[in-house]
C-alpha cells in the first residue's frame, strides 16, 4: 500500500474533524429547531399536526422524535462533507463468539474503571464549584428519564447511530493511514462527542474496544452489537432499580444494587486480565497494519478540524464542569 503524504494526511484529517464538528454544530442548532417545531405543534388543534402532537407528547416517540432533529439532520450534513473522501473496502471477516465476549467484558470493565475516575475527579472539582456529580454527568439526568423512548434510543438506536458514523462512516475513511492511527483517533472523537469529562475518558476506552472489532471484521455489524450490548447493561439495571423504587421496594433496590457491586468488581477484574493477556496481541495486529512510521501522522490531530472540534466539545465539558 502506497504510503500516503503530509498532505493527505493534514487534508483528510482536517476533512473528518470538521466533518464531526458539523455533526455536533448542526446538533445544537436541531435542538433550537425541535424547542420551535414542538411549540409550534402544540399551537395547532386539528387535523394531522393533532397526530403529529401526539407524536412529540407521547413517551414511546417523544425522545425519538428530538433525535431526529438533533442526530438525524446532522447526521446527513456530516456525510455530505465526508462523500466523496475514499474509504476502505475491505471484505467481512467473521467475529467468534469468544473474541466478541473478551471484547464485551473489556469494555465493560475498562468502562466500569475510567467511570469511577471520572467520578473521582468530578468529586474534586466540586469541592470548588456548586455544581454537583449529577450537574457534571448529563447521563445521570438522562437515566433518571426512563421513559420507553429513552430506553430505545439507549440500547437500540443511539448504539447504531453512533457505531455508523465513528467506525462506519469515519473509521473507513481514516484507516488507509493505518489501522491505529484509525482507531484511537476515532476513539478519541467519540470520546469527545459526548461533551462531559466522565463520559469522556470511559467513552474513549470503550471506543478504542469498539475501532479494534470493526478492524478485526472489517465490518460494524458486530460493533452495533457490541455497544448495544454495553449500553443495555447498565441501562437495564438502572430500570430494575427504578421498577423496585416505584412499587415501593426502596430497600430491595438498594440490595439489587449493593449485589451489582460484586459483579462490577468482577468484570473490572476480568476486562484487566484479558488487557494483559489479549492486549499485546490485540496491539500487534493493529501495529503490522498501520503502516510506515511517517511524520504525517502529526496532521491526524495537528489541524484546524480537530481544534474546531475539540474546542467545540471542551466548551461543553467546562459548561458540565464549571
């Protein structure tokens, strides 16, 4: 494979940068569109914007709906950008059950650890802020919201967006400049898009978990599985505790949760010893296909795509922070 050149690097780069900054641009801006569509709906008293209402109210399509200004317009914005940059063809190559379980239970466990440290440092910073962990962690609210929309956004429609666009869309178009270089820099956008620091650091993990798979099998089948899996573990456990609460078992949830300890503990152990068992290997694979060591690679984050984004995104984690 032709090595490619600092200019391919500093242009594509810059490309997929600004690419997800639109992504995130667009996001705010459909959400001011969603606050206005919704008002102007619930003026309306008849005939179908009466339906359409009943759309926006309605706790099985209500978050869906939101998500379609803030993630779907977006989504379409951003692809346009990235249409003609040309991406990686590879053939699907099949994922064995037992490779997909180390993956799972690594990210699972990884994510488990860098959430707490996420907490730790959250907890030190609001001892000088009057924000507190909930006010720093946007997910905390969000699971506080279990409606039936949410929970399908959560486990089924939010992993499949986000694995199309960062190791679809985005990773395809980064990996001709190697399979590393593809992967953590993926990670470390997806990381960022979720625009607070303790998702930030578990997100990244989980996506560095997430880049090797689709990788692996050339695919993001196995991916959406992957994450939707991850997401519904704790989003599942969260709705027992809820469910408890809520008929009145206050004691039993806190039991079910003080139980959950044990199996956190578990998979924080396992996902370390599968890292120290599967990940030299797991590094070697991605470092026989990443290429020359070429002072190109500098322009992967050395460029004013990736700036634009990570201001865009640290401006939201200082907001979440301070």
């Amino acid at each position: 494979m032709e090595q490619p050149t600092k200019k391919q690097y500093f242009i594509t780069f810059t490309i997929l940068c600004l690419a997800v900054s639109v992504l995130m641009g667009s996001g705010f801006i459909g959400e001011y569109l969603y606050v206005l569509t919704e008002e102007w709906i619930g003026t309306q008293e008849a005939g179908v914007y009466r339906w359409l209402s009943w759309l926006f109210c309605s706790e099985w399509t209500d978050v869906l709906v939101q998500y379609i200004f803030v993630l779907g317009m977006p989504y379409v914005a951003a692809y346009l950008l990235l249409f003609y940059l040309p991406k990686d063809r590879r053939e699907p190559v099949s994922f064995s059950l037992q490779e997909f379980m180390v993956c799972l239970v690594m990210a699972l466990g990884l994510g488990y650890v860098l959430n707490f440290a996420g907490l730790v440092v959250g907890s030190v910073v609001s001892l000088f802020t009057n924000k507190t962990i909930g006010e720093m962690n946007p997910v905390i609210d969000m699971m506080s919201n279990l409606k039936p929309g949410m929970l399908i956004y959560a486990c089924i429609l939010g992993p499949f967006m986000e694995e199309l666009m960062f190791r679809g869309i985005l990773l395809k178009r980064a990996r001709r400049f190697g399979d590393r270089t593809a992967v953590i820099f993926c990670a470390v956008l997806f990381g960022l898009m979720h625009g607070n620091l303790t998702q930030f650091l578990y997100a990244t993990a989980i996506g560095v978990v997430l880049g090797y798979v689709a990788v692996r099998t050339n695919s993001i089948r196995y991916n959406v599985l992957l994450h939707m899996a991850v997401n519904s573990f704790s989003t599942l456990i969260l709705v027992g505790e809820a469910f408890l609460e809520s008929r009145g078992f206050g004691g039993l949830a806190v039991l079910s949760m003080a139980g959950f300890l044990p199996v956190t503990v578990f998979l924080v152990v396992c996902a370390i010893l599968f890292l120290i068992w599967y990940g030299p290997s797991m590094n070697r694979r991605l470092l026989r296909a990443n290429g020359i060591p070429s002072a190109g690679k500098l322009y992967v984050y050395v460029n004013p795509g990736f700036f634009l984004y990570a201001l865009i995104c640290g401006i939201e984690i200082l907001f979440y922070l301070f």
